[in-house]
C-alpha cells in the first residue's frame, strides 16, 4: 500500500497554484505530495505545474505588471496591506518561516 492511500482526504490540505488572483489546479490536473521531512507523513498535496501553467502565469503577471508599473510606493503599500487575504495569512506565514528557521538551525535576521 502506498503512503498516499493512508492519507485521510478529509484532513488533507490541497495547495494550488496563485494565478491572475484566482487559485488553480495544474492545467493537466497533476499533483505531487507534500511530505514532512521530519516524520516522513504526507500532509499535503501541491499543483505540480508544467509549461502551460507556468505560460499562463507569465501572462497574467505581464498583464498585471501594464498597471502596476505605474503606481507610486505608498500606492503600493496599500494596495498590499490592505488584501484581506495577506493580512489573515501573514501570521501563519511568518511562523512557517519561524519553524522552518528552527529546524534548519539557520537565524533569520530582518531585511530576508
């Protein structure tokens, strides 16, 4: 039996690819595991993306970036810290960052 049918999909947390401000699956639907490196357990699954996603990616950002490249820093900054979904996952992603230092035994100074 392989370690992926032991997984309860029910608990299984899905991580999908960011593009033009919509998640997305892989265009061919391929996914890969998400493997502890401490217990060896698979937590998750990840989109695992080929040329075409990484074509429709480029795209988007180029299409971003027409407008973006004209807006000052302090637009910018709102812009930023004004998206509900940075504000609710900055903390998460900060302390993902803080164990992952932990582990690694690195230290994470500011300016990273």
């Amino acid at each position: 039996m392989d370690l992926v049918d032991l997984v309860d999909p029910r608990t299984m947390k899905s991580f999908q690819n960011f593009v033009n401000g919509v998640y997305v699956d892989a265009s061919d639907g391929r996914t890969s595991a998400v493997v502890n490196p401490v217990t060896g357990e698979q937590y998750a699954t990840a989109a695992l993306s080929g040329g075409a996603d990484v074509d429709a990616a480029m795209k988007a950002a180029e299409t971003a970036f027409e407008s973006w490249r004209d807006t000052t820093p302090s637009q910018r900054s709102l812009a930023s810290s004004a998206h509900p979904r940075a504000r609710s996952r900055s903390a998460g992603l900060s302390s993902c960052r803080s164990s992952h230092d932990r582990r690694a035994g690195s230290v994470w100074t500011a300016g990273q």
